[in-house]
C-alpha cells in the first residue's frame, strides 16, 4: 500500500547559469508530496489501526526535516558567491546554503535523503519512503525515488 501527503511553503532561489528568468533572484510556492509504502497495520484498539501512517505524523515529519528549514527561506547554492555575500549583508535574513545548485531536480533528492532515515519502520509494516516530489511551480515537479535494489 502507498500513502501520499502533502505540504507547502515558500521559499526564494535562483539557478546562476540558467539563460532566461530563473538566473535571477525570485521566489515560488513550492509543494512537496512524500509518499510512503508499507503494510496496512492491524492493531485492533490502537490509534494507527488500519493505517499505513498517520498522516498527521507524514506531516510533522516532513515539517520537522525539510519544511521547517525551508520555508522563508532563500535557497543558495554555496559556489553562488556573490549572492551568498548579498545574502550574508542582509541582517537576520534566513538562508540556506546548499553544495548544489537549487534546481527543482536537486532539491528533491536533498529532500529525499533527508527525510529517508526519519520514516523508520516502527510498527513493523515495512515503511520506507519511495518518493519525494516537489513542485517548483503547479506545472513543473521532479521526483527523487527510491533506487531499485
């Protein structure tokens, strides 16, 4: 069974070397959907019966490991320096600096690899994260997977 949950947040970034608009600094409402496999638990009198997860905990989660840290957020790339330098300029400005340029495609495997070891398999049902999907705009997402073994 795979169950999928939602967020949104905003956060700014800009791709340096893209040749049209995204080379500039800009932001987006950005949406990220997690989607876990596992079995269905049977636990008769217990609040995650009939459950693969409770949504509530996809979500605080998913909050806890990359929303919360994102969220108003600029997202830089490290090699970027003179946005980090403008960036750094500007007091308590919330910043994240990444060792890859922000692309729809790399900050869904960022987010993949930081929310993989936080869905742990606690109720023996064999949870595991499968996908991270992150839309950088309504139309335009990418999709970090789980690699086939």
């Amino acid at each position: 069974m795979q169950i999928t949950r939602r967020l949104e947040f905003d956060a700014g970034h800009r791709i340096p070397d893209h040749k049209s608009q995204c080379r500039h600094l800009h932001g987006h409402r950005y949406a990220i959907e997690i989607t876990l496999s596992g079995d269905v638990i049977v636990a008769s009198g217990q609040p995650e019966n009939g459950m693969v997860m409770d949504f509530s905990e996809v979500k605080a989660i998913a909050q806890r490991c990359v929303v919360a840290n994102w969220d108003h957020a600029f997202l830089a790339y490290s090699g970027d320096t003179l946005v980090v330098a403008f960036l750094g300029s500007l007091p308590d400005h919330k910043t994240v600096l990444l060792d890859v340029v922000p692309t729809a495609e790399n900050l869904a495997q960022l987010a993949f690899a930081m929310l993989d070891p936080a869905y742990q398999d606690v109720f023996g049902n064999h949870l595991r994260l499968e996908r991270v999907r992150l839309y950088e705009t309504p139309n335009c997402w990418a999709d970090a997977t789980r690699a086939k073994t």
